[in-house]
C-alpha cells in the first residue's frame, strides 16, 4: 500500500511542480488564441475552461489507462512508481506541448507541426501513419465498450453470432457519427460534463473500495523479497523494457493524445488555460491509471480474479466485488464512457486530418457527411475482421498499442524542434522522453511476432543504434532550421506578435 501512495504523491507533487517549469518554458502570453481569430461555429469557438478539461480528459481517457494498467500490474509493484514518473516527465509535457503549439500555430492539426517542424518527408509517413491509428482507435473504443456493456452490465454473450452485441455496436457507430458531423459544442460540448461525472464518481468509488474492502492490505510494496517474481517472474520473463511501457501505453505516453490536444486547442480561449487543459488532464489520467493497477493487484492477491483472466474480465469482477451490484454497474458505465468518449473525436479528428490534407471545406454539411461516411466504412470492415477472426481483436490491440507509442515519438520530436526553435536550452524535457521511447518502439517492433521477430540481444542492439541517431537528428534538424531563419523574418513557427484577448460574451 505505501509503494501505491508513495506513487500517488510522486504524480500529484510531482505534476504540480514540474507543470509549473514546463509553463516557464512555454512561456504562454495573451495572444488571441485560434478559438477567437478562427471562430467558425464547427471546428473553432471558444469554450468555457471547465469545459475544455473535461474534454480533453475524457478524450485522452479510453480504455488504454485501466485495461493497460491491469495487464502491466503483472510485472509487480514498481508499476506504482514507473506510470507517476512516466505521467509528470513524459506523457504530461507531450500532451501540454502539443497542444500549446498547435494554439501558436493556428490551431493546426499534427501532421501540420510535423511537416512544419520534421519536413514533408516526415510528414507523409506521419500521416499515413495516424491515419491507420486513429481507424484502430475508432473500431478498438467500438469493440471494448460494446464488450464489456454486454457482459459486465446486460448479462449477455458477446460472441460474434449473437445479435445483441451488433446492436450494442450499431447504437455507438450512430453515436460517433453524430459526434463527429455535428459542432464540437452541438453534442460533445453538451454530453461530455455528464460523462465526466460518471467517470469521476466510478473512480473516486474504486479508489474508496482499495481500503474498505481489505485490497490495500494486499498491495505487495516494491521492497518486498517477491516484488520482481510476484507473478511467476512476470518482470524477468517478458522483458520489462519495453513490454511494459507498450502494454501500459496510454496511462503513462500516449500519441493519440496529441491529435485530441490539437482539437482542444481550437477551443481555448486563452494561452494560461493550457497547464490546466492540457498538462493536469493527463496527470488525471495517471491517477486513473494507478487506482485501476491497484484494484487489479488487490483482485490478483485476493483470488477475486485470476492473472490469467482477460483484463476485461478483470475489471468486470473488480468492479462488482469493490462496488458492489449497483456500484458495479455505475464504475462499468464509467469504464465504458471513457472509450466511447475517446473514439468519438478520434474520427472526428480523422475527418479534420483529411479535410485539412486534400483541402476539403468542412463548414458545407454535405463535405462532412461524405467525408465521414468513408472513413466509418473502414472502421465497420476493421471492426467486423476483429470480431469474426479468432485473434483478430488481440492483433488489433497490439498493432493499436505499439503504433499509440510510435505516434508519441513524432511528438517529441517536433515539440523538440519548436523548443530549439524558441531558443529554449531546455528542449532535452523532449529530447530524452523521444529517445526513450524511440528505443521502446523500435525494440518490441523488432522483436514482436507482429514486426520482426529478431531475437531480444540483436533488438536491443539495433534499437540503441536506431535511438542514438535519432538523438542526434532531432535537435540537428532543430537547429539547422533555426540557422535558416534571419534576424529579421518573421517566426515560422507561430503566429504574429501576440494581442490583447477580448472578452467572450
């Protein structure tokens, strides 16, 4: 239990104080924000900060920060450490930087900054790249949600032959398309709030269960003689670095969380709201993280659920013991908020993407819904794959996971780039975070069935190889862009000199 608080403290102080350098670094101003000088009534319009967090926190959380943790709590108690550190160095300062720089430059979305920052040929590879992970992010928030409401909450199978679980799937593709066509304000802006208060209540009530229930007495703690072997040498066995840091994924870095962050960033109305916006969401997210590695430990130690249980099956039983019938249904509905609400803008995000590449006008209702209507034919084809192919779901959450952390990679990079650009000495915040992992992606592709397949030794070679020349080219192209820019130029990197925010009425 004291390793679990002890982690608890590391992300709330840590966040705190180190939010506050990375504002100093950022150095926010009153510049009109892209919500005021773009105010479209779709895409762009200043919104209320409350509102915005809520956004951002419910868009970032899907099921990557409970049914991650739930799986990498397997490798024992230094999970309580490894996702607070990773949330406040790692995941906090990609997610603020991403979306304060996509606010100075216009709102734009990412490939933008990675054709901006990283060059065109960086930019084509980016966005085929989050084209195919933002599909995945679409059918993998149908699935798991679809899923766990048939089983954890109606009782029902959710094998591919019965029909109510295509029922339950149809009802939340009808959801995402209105998300998705319909102003940002129309029904995310108006939904989200009540979603929120799910969310929190499902948590605040999960985090209660630890210590009513007896499970925070059986939280091993990292100095225990067992605390590396706890399940079966899990640690030793499958490889810690860089199986961890994939299968926690979005509870510590996610890249999916930039292409949220740049549609938020429309959305603000003033520079100062980031930190709150953007920073102290995704430290949000590590405490959401960490309670639902702490019940799974507390149901793993207990015999409530078995280490060879599904994680959803997992959060199902830890939800109905912690909670309760009643209360169990209530954390469900919350669990099942939160993918629902990260799929929803990740098309949304996937339409903007490629209005904004082939320069589509998405003000013109016809433009959207065409739009839309190709990309949800995907994602019913990925989605229909996954569920009649035996394995086809668990090749969809691999390939899902490790593209997650790929994504990041790229985020790095270019918030590194900008930081050089601003003639900050501070861009290693971003560099070393990249560089790690570059290295996490880059050995598990190497070695997993689904890239490779190299043995671990020659992984891990070639992928400290790969991450020292990524090391050295991200802060080159930097400074050989800063080099290009004279005196006199106006900044390529952001918008013109900042003026005096005017009330929003």
């Amino acid at each position: 239990m004291y390793t679990f608080l002890i982690g608890l403290v590391l992300l709330i102080v840590g966040g705190f104080f180190y939010g506050q350098f990375c504002q100093k670094v950022f150095r926010p101003d009153d510049r009109r924000t892209p919500a005021l000088t773009r105010t479209d009534g779709v895409d762009y319009l200043p919104m209320k900060s409350w509102k915005n967090s809520l956004i951002e926190l419910l868009n970032i959380a899907g099921t990557g920060p409970i049914l991650g943790p739930i799986q990498g709590i397997l490798f024992g108690p230094i999970a309580f450490l490894t996702i607070p550190i990773g949330c406040v160095l790692g995941g906090a300062v990609h997610d603020f930087l991403c979306g304060m720089i996509s606010a100075r430059c216009g709102g734009c979305q990412t490939q933008e900054m990675v054709g901006r920052f990283l060059g065109k040929i960086s930019k084509i590879f980016y966005t085929v790249f989050v084209c195919i992970l933002l599909l995945l992010v679409g059918a993998v928030f149908i699935y798991t949600p679809g899923d766990i409401l048939a089983e954890g909450i109606l009782g029902t199978s959710t094998s591919a032959s019965n029909w109510v679980i295509w029922v339950i799937y149809g009802v939340i593709f009808l959801y995402y398309l209105a998300a998705t066509l319909f102003p940002i304000d129309k029904i995310i802006g108006k939904i989200y709030p009540v979603f929120g208060a799910v969310l929190l209540l499902s948590a605040v009530g999960v985090f209660i269960g630890l210590f009513t229930s007896g499970y925070s007495a059986a939280l091993t703690e990292i100095w225990s003689p067992d605390a590396f072997t706890l399940y079966d040498g899990y640690f030793g066995s499958n490889h810690f670095l860089p199986i961890f840091f994939v299968t926690v994924a979005c509870g510590i870095v996610s890249g999916f969380h930039a292409t949220q962050a740049t549609l938020v960033s429309r959305t603000i109305q003033h520079e100062r709201q980031g930190r709150t916006v953007f920073y102290w969401m995704m430290i949000a997210e590590g405490v959401i993280a960490m309670i639902w590695a702490a019940a799974a430990m507390g149901a793993y130690s207990t015999g409530v659920s078995s280490t060879s249980d599904s994680a959803q099956s997992v959060l199902i039983a830890i939800a109905r013991d912690l909670l309760g019938n009643v209360g169990g249904i209530i954390a469900m509905v919350g669990v099942i908020v939160l993918p629902i609400t990260s799929g929803d803008t990740a098309l949304r995000s996937m339409r903007l993407l490629l209005a904004e590449t082939f320069g589509i006008d998405q003000v013109k209702k016809k433009n959207r819904l065409l739009l839309s209507a190709a990309i949800f034919a995907v994602v019913a084809g990925i989605l229909v794959f996954a569920k009649l192919s035996a394995d086809g779901f668990q090749i969809l959450w691999r390939y899902f996971s490790w593209a997650n952390q790929v994504i990041a990679v790229f985020g790095f990079a270019y918030a590194t780039v900008y930081l050089i650009l601003r003639h900050s000495r501070a861009f290693a915040m971003t560099l070393i975070p990249g560089m790690f992992y570059f290295f996490v992606v880059s050995s598990y592709i190497l070695n997993a069935s689904i890239g490779f397949r190299l043995s671990w030794t020659v992984s891990y070679i070639a992928a400290g190889v790969l991450t020292a020349l990524y090391g050295f080219a991200v802060p080159f192209a930097g400074f050989r862009k800063r080099g290009r820019v004279a005196p006199e130029d106006p900044p390529v990197y952001e918008e013109p000199a900042p003026e005096a925010v005017q009330p929003v009425t």
